[in-house]
C-alpha cells in the first residue's frame, strides 16, 4: 500500500488563497477566539477518519483540538444579519487532516452551538456534526469567558482566558500555522467525502493567560480525557470570514 505523504508548505499557504470564479454563500464573523490543543495518538485519531482522509502530523506529532469562540454577524449572502439569528456561541472539536492530494484542513469530530437554526443549517447544507448546547459567555477589557453544556450532558465546560498582546501572525512552517492557519474543512456525506473552504485574513495570534479550562467536550465525543493541561493555547480577537458551498472532493 503506497504511503500519502503530508502537504507540503507550499501546498499548505496555497489554501489561504481566495478561490477564483467563485463568490462566497455566507459571511461570519469569529471573535475572541481560544485554541486548546493536547498530542493525541495518530493512530487513535486515524481510526475515526472516513476512508480518503489523513491524519496530519507536524514533525511527526498529531493534534486533538478544543475551540470555544463567539459567532457573530451571521449571514447569507445578499441578505443582513439579523438580531437573535445572527449572533451566537460555538465550541468545537476537532484534528487536522489532509486528503490524497495533499490539501490540508479541519475534521470536526462535534461542534457544540446555542443557535437552533444553525444547528439545523449546518447539519442540512454542510453535513456537520452539530449539536445542541446551552453556551454563554462574558468579555470585559480583554477578559473572556465562555460555558458550554451539550444537551443530554450534567457536566458543562468553563474557560476563563485573558487575551494578550502584543499579537503576531503565525509564522509559516511553525507550529502555530500549521493549528491555526486551516482554511478547509471536510464532511461525510451520503455522496461521499466533500470540501468547504473559508477565506480570511491570516489570524492575529498570542498567547493568553489561561484560567480555567476543561477536556469535557472531549469525553462528551467519547475520548478519553486528558488528565494534563493543554499542550498547546493560542488565543485571537478573531477575523471576518467569507464561507465557499461544498465541493466534492476532487
């Protein structure tokens, strides 16, 4: 069985190119941004991937993601945002994959959100795997917070962070670049393997002071905790954001 190799970096800064011929069918805003990462096995995160997509590794290690964040400013194209659709609260898990042409992206194993109808659009257009949640949170002068407690779960996640500066762009080739800068993601359809992409300014970055923290959505998606703190926090303000329709994987 012939080995697939993992993107390259040139491979890798192509994804941040705005696609051309095609316009956007949504536009979002994501704020305030906090990014948990532990090294997970490989081959444990493999074995939940469907067959065409990759686990990928920087220098050999692979990643299991935390990601709670504000949405805001929701909406299709050609039309406004609307108050109480519009705004919410998301939280999601998720590796790093890449498919047999080297193109590089997200896998979300759960993505946990306060929004019904997002939940119902996600699910329905984009074959996500959603789920309702009760989320809030707070921002003052930099300090954030946000708990989240899926449906059916007693225990709820709490993060508390404050962000820093001065902020950066991650460098390419880095670490960071490599958890942050992912401008594809992929979903499981009934026709197969399809592609998404998103086109966003590159992250302003640092890293935060972080307060509490939880692996619960970890368990909730039926990993084993982590019984450390992160490996890995980032935190960003956020960017704007325009969303491309599925693709079928070429």
């Amino acid at each position: 069985m012939s080995v697939v190799q993992p993107p390259t970096l040139d491979q890798r800064l192509a994804t941040r190119v705005r696609p051309i011929g095609r316009g956007p069918v949504m536009f979002q805003r994501w704020s305030d941004l906090l990014f948990l990462h532990w090294e997970w096995d490989a081959a444990d995160l493999q074995s939940r991937l469907p067959a065409g997509l990759h686990v990928d590794t920087f220098n050999g290690k692979a990643w299991l993601g935390v990601v709670p964040f504000f949405m805001e400013r929701i909406r299709p194209r050609f039309m406004p945002a609307l108050p109480w659709i519009s705004w919410f609260m998301e939280l999601n898990v998720r590796t790093y994959v890449h498919d047999d042409e080297g193109r590089p992206g997200v896998w979300f194993f759960s993505l946990d959100c306060d929004q019904p109808l997002a939940v119902w659009t996600a699910r329905t257009f984009f074959h996500l795997p959603y789920q309702h949640a009760t989320m809030g949170g707070k921002r003052d002068q930099g300090a954030v917070q946000y708990h989240c407690r899926r449906r059916g779960q007693a225990e709820a996640a709490v993060y508390q962070y404050a962000q820093a500066s001065p902020t950066r762009e991650a460098t390419p080739g880095s670490l960071e670049f490599f958890l942050v800068e992912r401008y594809f993601l992929f979903a499981n359809t009934p026709n197969g393997i399809r592609t998404g992409q998103v086109h966003h300014a590159p992250y302003q970055i640092a890293t935060p002071q972080l307060g509490a923290w939880s692996a619960a959505p970890l368990q909730w998606d039926d990993w084993a905790a982590p019984t450390r703190p992160p490996d890995h926090v980032l935190g960003s303000v956020g960017v704007d954001v325009e969303v491309f329709a599925l693709e079928a994987s070429r």
